[in-house]
C-alpha cells in the first residue's frame, strides 16, 4: 500500500492528507479533545495543519499553537490572512499575530485567504516581503478562480504562489473544468478544503450514498474515507479534513492507504458527474 503524497516548493514531500482546524477553539470545553486530536494526527503522519486568524477569532491558532508544543519540526503549518489585512503594514501585523497565537516565529505557508480590496499585487509583494523576513516560507492563495490565476501569473513574483486552497468534495466538482488541469499543468498543488462536504452538511446524504457505501463496503472503510481516498486520487491534490476526536483523526490517516480502482472511480463519476461546462467556484 502506497501512502500518496504531495509537493510543495523547497522540495517538501508531504502526505496527501492533512488537518484543518475551522471551528476549533471555539468552545473552552471542546479544547482539550481538540489539542488531542490535532498531536494524534501528527504522529499518524497528518502533518500538514491548516488554520486561519479568521478561525474562532485567532482561538483556533491558539489551539494549534498548544497542540504543537515540541511537535513544531514535524508540522507543516499553514494560516491565512484576512483579505482586508493582505497588504502593507497590515499583512505584517496580522502575520506576527498569527505567529504570537500560533507560538512560534515562521508559518511553512501563508495564505490569502479570499480576493479583498488589495491588488494582487500589493499582496505579492508584502508576502514576499514576510519570506524575505524569515516569517514565512512560502506563500500562496485561495478561493482563487481560474481567471484570477491567470491574473495572477500576470503580476511581478506572482508565479511563486505555492498552491491554492480550494473548495473540493464529489459532490462539488466545478473546479476540474479548468482550473484544476491548469494548476496541475504548474505543478502547483491544489487543497482542497471541505473535502468531506462537512460530514454532509453542504450537500445532505453524501456520507449515507448508495454508490459511497458500496465502495466503503469493498475496502472495509468508511464512506468519509472514501471521500477523502477520491479526493487525493486527483494528480496533485490533498485533502485538509478537519476532525477533533481521535477516533476521526484515524480514519482520516488510514485513508491515506486506500486506492480506488478505475471500476470504483467510474461508478463514483457517474453518480456525481463533474460539470462538462464552466461553473462559479464554489465557496462557504
Ligand atoms: N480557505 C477557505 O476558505 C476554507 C473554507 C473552509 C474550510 N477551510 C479549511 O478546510 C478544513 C476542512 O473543511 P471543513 O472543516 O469546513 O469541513 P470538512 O473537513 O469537510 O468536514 C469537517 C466535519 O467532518 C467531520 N469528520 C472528520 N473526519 C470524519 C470522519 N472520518 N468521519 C465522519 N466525519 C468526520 C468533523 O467532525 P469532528 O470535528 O466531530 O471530528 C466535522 O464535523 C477547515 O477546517 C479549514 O481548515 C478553508
């Protein structure tokens, strides 16, 4: 069994599934379960984490922040900037925030976290500026459409951005259209957020699916490993599951094993069909 993985910029090697973190610390009580769950997922090899200063107002990178205490080494930390602080004086301030929260002094990747008011270009060039301060080691975007890419490509530096982090679970598939292939063309990885439809909740029924069950079925998995299995078999994408039990947390890393055959994946397409035309990117 092959544990895909994906790569980033700098040579860095990763497996094709990591954790996100939104609506973590938003509960004192959840907390403990929360830290657990995210130092359980490193040492199942979960290393990526994904948080945001938009997440529980900052508490969400405080509880990264904790749960990373002697494990910072082996994770790949990523956050995002509001887009109303992604230029000048600003994008610093909110990064040294985020690092204060976080508890540690470099971000492995910082993200824009949508378009805002600021240019392309007045946010390349303060990301640039925070690589070059040693705060951050690579940066990158999301929620970005295939027409902002190109714009971005357009712009001084622009073709540095490490990945886009976008919405991405089969049932929601618009973005294999065209920006998918164009990212996989730049070798730049995809992230793809929401990649268990928030356990069903954005698209009701998934995780109960006839088709998803009878997969799960054949590998003795369950339907959100199968989810997150169909994810990461797109070339150059991985999956950033959010999970806060560790019974959750386990799944998620054995899924990393599981392959789906080409019978598997064409019953999966016919059941959720990817749109053969040009649709909005999705967002929550
Ligand atoms: N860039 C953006 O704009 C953006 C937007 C949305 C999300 N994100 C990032 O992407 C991450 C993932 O998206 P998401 O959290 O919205 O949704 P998600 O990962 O699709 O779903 C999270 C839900 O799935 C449950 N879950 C996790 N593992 C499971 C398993 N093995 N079996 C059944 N249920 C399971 C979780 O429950 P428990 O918590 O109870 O384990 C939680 O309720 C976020 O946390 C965030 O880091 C980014």
């Amino acid at each position: 069994m092959t544990e895909k993985t994906i790569r980033f910029s700098g040579d860095i090697a990763l497996p094709a599934i990591g954790q996100g973190t939104w609506y973590m610390g938003e509960s004192a009580g959840q907390r403990r379960a929360e830290v657990t769950a995210l130092r359980a997922g490193i040492d199942l090899g979960l290393t990526l984490v994904d948080t945001a200063e938009m997440y529980a107002d900052g508490g969400a990178e405080e509880v990264v922040g904790e749960a990373l205490q002697g494990l910072r080494d082996r994770a790949f930390l990523v956050s995002k900037v509001y887009p109303w602080n992604a230029g000048g004086k600003k994008a610093i301030a909110a990064c040294e925030a985020s690092l204060h929260r976080l508890k540690t002094d470099y971000l492995d990747l910082y993200l824009l976290h949508w378009r805002g008011g600021y240019s392309l270009a007045e946010t390349v060039e303060v990301m640039e500026t925070l690589v070059d301060q040693g705060k951050i080691r690579r940066w990158g975007v999301s929620n970005l459409d295939y027409d902002d890419m190109q714009e971005l490509m357009q712009v001084a530096g622009g073709d540095v951005c490490a990945t886009n982090q976008v919405l991405y679970h089969l049932a929601s598939r618009g973005i294999e259209y065209s920006l998918l292939p164009w990212c996989q063309q730049q070798h730049m990885p995809v992230m793809a957020y929401c990649p268990l439809a928030q356990a069903g909740r954005l698209r009701s029924g998934l995780l109960n699916n006839d088709v998803v069950n009878k997969v799960a079925y054949a590998h003795r998995a369950s339907a959100a490993q199968i989810l997150l299995a169909w994810v990461i078999s797109h070339q150059g994408v991985m999956a950033i599951p959010k999970a806060s039990s560790i019974k959750h947390v386990e799944e998620n890393a054995a899924a990393l094993a599981i392959t789906l055959s080409a019978e598997e994946r064409a019953s999966l397409d016919a059941a959720f069909p990817a749109p053969n035309r040009k649709t909005p990117l999705d967002v929550v």
